[in-house]
C-alpha cells in the first residue's frame, strides 16, 4: 500500500534526499528479510529430509536384502495384470522413500504385467501423461517378457487403433501373455486378419467375451492367423473354436473353452491331439448335439484331466463319448443333466469301461436321477481303478440303496480311499437320511483302519444338532481312529456350515472342550 505522504511535494531539499536513502536502506533490509526467509525454508526443507532419512534408517525393513524386498513387492500387485495408476502399486511404492524407489525401478520384474483398455480410443492432450506413463512402464521392464491384458472401455470410444495399442503392439514379441476380452466388434480391430503376428514367447492366450455369449457367424479369416506362435500350450476361449479361429492347436496342452456346441467341443478335441488337461462349457440352442454322419474321432493320447459343464438341464452331450478314445484319462468332471431315457448315459457307462487309468471321478447330476441309474452307473467302473469320488445330486443321495450297496458289496469302487456326497434337494420333501446307515457304510469300507477308504465329506441340507456331541456316535469314534470326516450343512439357511470335523474332535477331546458348528 502506497504512502500517502509519499505525494508531498517536498522538491530537492535535504529532507527529500534523507526519505530516498530511508527507502533504499528500507527496500535492503525486505530483501535480506527475503533471503533470510527463503534460507529458513531450505533449512527446514533439509531438516525435513535428514528427519525422514533418520525414520528409514530406523525402519527394521531397510534391514531386508533387496531380493526379499522385491518379493514384497510383487506381493503388493492388486491385479495378476496391472493397470498404470499413480496411487496403486507398482508405481505408488516408487513414491516411499529413495531406498524404496531405487528398488521398485531397478526390479524389471515389477513392470512385466500390464492393463490397458484404452486401445480403440482417441488420444487426446489429457491423455499424453498416460501414454507417457505406459512407454516408461514398458521401459522399466526392461527385456523381461510380459504379461499383457486389454480389459473393457469404460466408456465409449472410437472404432479406430490407439497410440496405446500401437505401443502395446510393439512389444508382441516379448509376450508371455495375452488376455483380450472385449466385445465381438473389437476383434477384427485388434485382431486384424492382414496383420502379421510374431509372438515367439507367447505361453499362454486368452480370448474372452465381456458378457456371456459366443461369436454368431464369426468366420474363420476374419481374425489374425496366430499360428506363429511355437510355444504356445495353453489357451481359455469362449465361443471360439478352430471353425473360427487359427491357432497351432495340434501344439495345445491345455485348454479351456466356453460356450461351445458339442460339434465344437470335438472338433477341439480332434485339433488338439496333444492336450494334457481340457475343459469345455455346452451353449445352449435349437438342434444343440448335431454330428455329421461322418464325424471324426478324438484321439488324445496324453489327455489326463477332462470336466464337461451342461449350460442347463436339457444338454444332454453323453453321446459325445462315442466319439472320443481317451486311454489315459485320470481325472473326470463331468456335470450332467437327468437322463431323457434309460440308455441316455450308456455312452459314458462304455466311456468307464474302457477308462483303466481313471483315478479321479466328480459327477454332478443337474435334476432328480433314480438310484438305479447311479447304481449302473457305479457298477460299470469296474476297469478303473478310483480312488477319489464325488457325488451330487438334487435328491436325497444318502437315502436309498446307494449306501447299503456301498456298506455290502465290497467289489462296487474297491479302490476308493476318498468319498464326498453332495445333496442339493429342499429337505421338505425329502426323508432325513439315517446316520446310523452312513455311519454303517463308513466302517464297513474302514475296517478298522485296514479298509480303502480314508476320508469322507457330506455335504447335506438337512437340519442337523446345534452340538457335535448330538450327532451319532460314530462320528466321533471313526475319528478317533484316524478317519478323516466332515460333515457340512445348509441346513434352513443360505450359509454353510461345518458340524462336524474329525481333527477339530480330536483335538477337541484332547482338552475335553465341548465343539460347536462354525461357518465356513
């Protein structure tokens, strides 16, 4: 603010030039006020560094070698893909503390899994930082492979390439990974069919879409032909199939694959001699199991591990195992609708017969099956040797002759040395099943500890006792002689809950403390 007397006229007497000199000692010291000032800032802002330094130096964690501090780190990653934010890691343990920063920077392996989603979207100046933040990403990785995922748009965007993709695009020949799942559209954009692919490192390929549905009329040379891809073996689809889709399948040894029609499902099987492990899930329409008269047979001599999954309870795909040779099956999953007729699961039955190496079985039947379809079921295992078996079902799987069949005949799943009965049914129509009849069937295949079968789960809807000292005694007794057992109910609710555990009672009757039902 001006001075007011600063206005007077005083002309050039002595006193003028005394306010001049006043003024210009007076303008001296506010700079030197000035200097001083801004020379107690840098103070303070050293003093505030020396403080934080001391603190780290104080931290017990700058003691931890810096290979152990990486591990830490790749601890810290939210996603097994990163998308590049400011305050997520990894770019938010650069901000820590200098020891912090060099670590996280010099550690390429922290900057080997990326996001993006902005790929068909038109850069703009607000977007420079981000494009910018991704080339350094992709710096810091170094030449290590990477993991690469595009993910959704969260909002709409152009039908045209992107820096990012572009940039992203670059680096395909480092690739270990990639995961794509946007919808159909986007396809014949990021996968253009007169683009040329290297992808030398790519292991693994996953191709999904965002919403549950299959491609419609999806041609075979509509998509980039991705064969040149020697090594990879495992791959998770939905709705494609080699009918729309080149990859070098005959390399494949893993595979899962969404969404598909039975005839799709073969003709993976067909393409893909060489799989280890395969899942497939069944979509659901008019003429659903169609084979040509001429339909090709599966050979997998290496498949140890199949799991078929019904889309509802009409997919009746059981005919699908006439086509299919399968000498090293181990492992089976299968998820089943009720059979139509009586003969609908003689496929499988012939499958079991000719499956000398299946050691695993889960059969989950959607819907009510007679126990005598079970039974056959059962019996026609005799080739196998199973050893771990699960049941579940939408009736009363406990009730009926399953388990007197199990507790008499002796020849019915010899090998078995783990037992899991699944019921999903409404207990108000159903009869409680008897304890004392499981508990019955578990010491006849126990034998005292001679027996196969070592451990045993129930998983029931049944209102069962609040206190485990209410259940049947044989319960207790089989785990105290060292059978594995637990028993887990619905009961009236929607949570499961666990009443009954062999260790929780031994360990229990150890400290003679009484056990009650805990949630799962």
């Amino acid at each position: 603010m001006s001075n007011p007397l600063d206005d007077r006229p005083i002309g050039n007497s002595p006193a003028r030039q005394s306010l001049l000199e006043s003024k210009a000692r007076l303008s001296a010291t506010e700079e030197e006020i000035a200097g001083t000032l801004n020379h107690l800032q840098r103070l303070e802002n050293r003093r505030r560094d020396i403080l934080v330094d001391i603190n780290a130096l104080e931290s017990p964690i700058l003691d931890l070698p810096a290979e152990l501090v990486c591990e830490i780190f790749l601890r810290c990653l939210l996603h097994p893909h990163v998308v590049p934010r400011a305050h997520d890691a990894p770019i938010l343990l650069t901000h820590v503390c200098r020891r912090w920063r060099e670590i996280a920077l010099s550690f390429p392996g922290l900057w080997t899994s990326i996001s993006v989603s902005a790929v068909l979207t038109r850069i703009g100046p607000q977007s420079e930082g981000l494009l910018n933040m991704l080339e350094a990403w992709l710096i810091r990785s170094a030449s290590n492979l990477l993991s690469v995922s595009v993910l959704p748009a969260l909002s709409v965007y152009l039908r045209g390439r992107s820096p990012f993709y572009m940039t992203i695009r670059d680096t395909a020949y480092r690739w270990c990974e990639l995961e794509i799942i946007r919808p159909l559209e986007d396809y014949p954009i990021l996968l253009r069919k007169d683009d040329l692919w290297d992808l030398p490192q790519l292991k693994k390929l996953t191709l999904l879409l965002p919403t549950n549905t299959r491609p419609r009329s999806l041609q075979p040379d509509a998509l980039s032909i991705l064969t040149n891809a020697p090594v990879l073996c495992d791959v998770h689809l939905m709705g494609f199939s080699p009918t729309n889709l080149l990859l070098p399948w005959s390399q494949l040894t893993t595979l899962r694959a969404d969404n598909l029609f039975p005839i799709e499902c073969l003709q993976s099987l067909v393409a893909s001699p060489n799989l280890v492990s395969a899942t497939f899930s069944f979509w659901r329409e008019e003429n659903f199991f169609y084979l040509p008269s001429t339909a090709p047979i599966a050979r997998l001599a290496h498949l140890q591990s199949l799991s078929l999954f019904a889309a509802d309870d009409e997919d009746h795909y059981t005919p699908l195992f006439d086509y299919v040779d399968l000498p090293t099956l181990q492992s089976l999953h299968l998820d089943l609708p009720p059979p139509p007729t009586a003969d609908a699961y003689a496929p499988l039955t012939a499958l079991f017969s000719r499956s000398a190496k299946l050691t695993t079985l889960s059969l989950d039947f959607r819907g009510f099956l007679p126990h005598s379809a079970l039974t056959t079921l059962l019996q026609s295992l005799t080739q196998a040797q199973i050893r771990t078996l699960s049941l579940g079902m939408h009736a009363g799987i406990t009730n009926g002759p399953l388990t007197a069949a199990l507790r008499a005949n002796a020849d019915l799943l010899p090998h078995v040395a783990s037992l899991t009965l699944r019921e999903r049914i409404d207990r108000y129509n159903e009869p409680p099943f008897v304890e004392g009849e499981v508990v019955e069937m578990l010491r006849a295949r126990w034998e005292n500890g001679k027996g196969t079968l070592k451990k045993f789960c129930l998983v029931t809807t049944q209102v069962l006792p609040r206190m485990v000292d209410e259940l049947h005694p044989g319960w207790s007794s089989l785990a105290r002689e060292g059978m594995d057992i637990e028993v887990k109910s619905h009961g009236a609710g929607p949570f499961l809950v666990v009443y009954f555990n062999s260790r929780a009672v031994v360990n229990a009757s150890k400290g003679k403390s009484a056990l009650k039902p805990k949630h799962e």
